[in-house]
C-alpha cells in the first residue's frame, strides 16, 4: 500500500487497533493484540513516526505506549 493511501484510511482503523492492543484477557484476544501491534508497526514506518502520532488522540497514544503487544520505536 502507498503512503498516501495509509494516510487516507488510518484515522478509521486506528481506533479498533488501539482497542485491540489493550485486551489481554483471553488467549484469543492476546494473539489480536499481538496482531495489531504488528499492524499498528507496520503503518508507523509507512507513514512515518510523527505523522502517525499526529493522528492519534492522546487516549489511542496511551493505549500504544503502555501496551506489550506494540513494538517499540526505536
């Protein structure tokens, strides 16, 4: 996918990724939040860090940083 067309569809799918890298109850809703983490770092080096942080709203941003199934920027 294109930078741009990332760019056109992040702020709808970035709600129910934060979502799902906060559940952590079962093992099924584990292995989701391991998937959006993977997601949600993917779209990051796409768009770029800063461009991603500036979509987010500071409960998303909070939910990405306190989460282990995010991997970090580096």
């Amino acid at each position: 996918m294109s930078k741009p067309a990332v760019k056109r569809h992040l702020e709808g799918v970035l709600p129910l990724l934060c979502e799902w890298v906060g559940a952590s109850a079962t093992a099924e809703s584990r292995a989701r939040a391991w998937a959006a983490g993977d997601l949600i770092c993917c779209l990051r080096r796409i768009v770029g860090p800063s461009i991603f942080r500036g979509r987010l709203t500071p409960a998303q941003a909070a939910a990405i940083a306190t989460s282990d199934a995010v991997p970090k920027e580096l």
